[in-house]
C-alpha cells in the first residue's frame, strides 16, 4: 500500500526504487508490486545475518548503495499523504526524523545540529537519507560489524535504528521535520493529518492496519482503539487500490498468515 500511495504524490519520479527481501515475497507479490511501479527493482539478501526471525537489520542495507550519491529508506509499514521531494535537498551526509514524541520541526529541514547537541540527537530510521561520504564500504563495514557484535552478545539490544544512532552519533547530522515520518503514537489525540501537512504516516508499534489473527500483529483494542482514524485512512488506500486495479494487494499477505495458523 505505501508503494501505491507513494506513486500517487510522485508520478513523476524518476529515481530508481528497490525494494530488499528476503524469504518473504512471492512472485505473485513481486508482479503485483511491478503493476503499480513497473520499474521497480528486487534484490534478495541471503546473508544469514540479514535472515531469522531476530534479525532485525534491513534498514543497514542502503549504505552499500555505493554507486549513488544519495539513497533514501522507506520503511513498508507507512502510508504517504504528499511529496516528500524536500528530503532531495539535505546537505549533511545523514538526515532523519527525531524519534522523540514531539512534532519538532514542523517545516524544513535543520542542516546542521551543533556538536554538543549531537548525542542528544536519537532518530527514527523508518525514513533516512544518506549521502556521500557515508556511501562507502568502510562505513558499511563499520555498520555489519556491530550485528556480529550484538550476535554474540548473550543480550541481542541494538536493533538497526540503535546501530545506525550510535554510530553515527558525533557524525553531521540534519534533522528531518517530523511530517516526513509522523509516527504513529505523535497522534494519541487525533488530528486530521492530511490538513496538518503530515506527509508520511508511520505505523509504528504491534498494530499494524493489516491486522488479520494469528498474524502476529495487534488488534485495535483497548489503547489502541484511538489509532482508528489513522488506519482508516490506510483501509481507504486499499480500496482505491482494488477499485483501480482489480484485485486485493493484501490477499497474498492474509493467505500467508491463515496458512500459518491452521
């Protein structure tokens, strides 16, 4: 869905798109993805520690992107509400969103955070830019080598974003306004996103809007009822879908899972 969503604010875009996997994709996912983006591109990543029910390390992949001069992650559990082309104009060679639960800044990118204040600086890395110098094997390196780190250790606690955030953490940064990546719990008190210039919706957290039993996702109940509106907005999205193209992008997703289950 974010795919479809993404294309709607970006008909025009005319970068390369690619999309990692690993045992989680069918063909029939990959054509169906190649209907709405027919250029779109897959690489499957076989490397053990890329694989696994605990490795949880995707996000790391963009830095071995060395042949480009910048590359931007999208995580796949977003929704986008609007053109997100500000993110082509940072000029330090890591840019994200603060992970904190304030909507700092509302608009334009801060290109540069003071030296001191860089530790203080932790992000969300469901959507990043990273631009050259950091596009290079040594930083890639520098980068797998804490997975093995965390591997061995008898307490597995950095996950990608904790690796990418302590790595860099005296590294230039620029800070993202929180629309490029408006999570998911920024709206305990719902506000219509769409009219607050929110342009990517994150759904963070174990409820998903893709919700089906036994998938390992949350339901909407109890503290999670007040998220109803946001994934109303992503059931909307799935309807246009199917109204446009014919069939349910999800179905391959829901038979998965009540496989799984039976």
């Amino acid at each position: 869905m974010f795919l479809y969503s993404f294309k709607k604010h970006h008909p025009t875009w005319k970068y390369p798109f690619k999309i990692y996997h690993r045992d989680d994709l069918s063909k029939q996912s990959m054509q169906q993805l190649q209907v709405v983006y027919p250029n779109l591109m897959f690489e499957f990543i076989a490397e053990p520690k890329f694989n696994g029910k605990d490795a949880h390390y995707m996000c790391l992949l963009p830095f071995k992107e060395y042949d480009y001069d910048q590359v931007i992650f999208l995580d796949c559990d977003m929704l986008c509400l609007g053109p997100i082309d500000d993110i082509l104009n940072v000029k330090t060679g890591f840019s994200a969103c603060l992970d904190y639960e304030i909507k700092f800044p509302n608009q334009g990118i801060i290109h540069s955070v003071p030296y001191l204040l860089r530790p203080l600086s932790y992000f969300n890395t469901g959507v990043f830019s990273v631009r050259k110098p950091l596009l290079n094997p040594q930083t890639y390196q520098r980068l797998v080598k804490k997975i093995d780190s965390n591997i061995q250790s008898k307490r597995k606690k950095l996950w990608d974003q904790d690796i990418i955030n302590e790595t860099f953490r005296f590294e230039k940064k620029s800070i993202l306004p929180f629309t490029l990546n408006a999570r998911k719990n920024l709206f305990k008190s719902y506000f219509n996103p769409k009219e607050n210039g929110v342009k990517i919706i994150h759904y963070t957290g174990g409820a998903k809007p893709w919700y089906v039993p036994d998938s390992g996702f949350l339901p909407l109940d109890g503290k999670y009822s007040r998220y109803k509106p946001l994934h109303n907005l992503w059931h909307d999205e799935r309807q246009s879908f199917i109204k446009q193209y014919g069939f349910d992008p999800m179905q391959d997703f829901i038979k998965l899972y009540q496989k799984e289950s039976d």
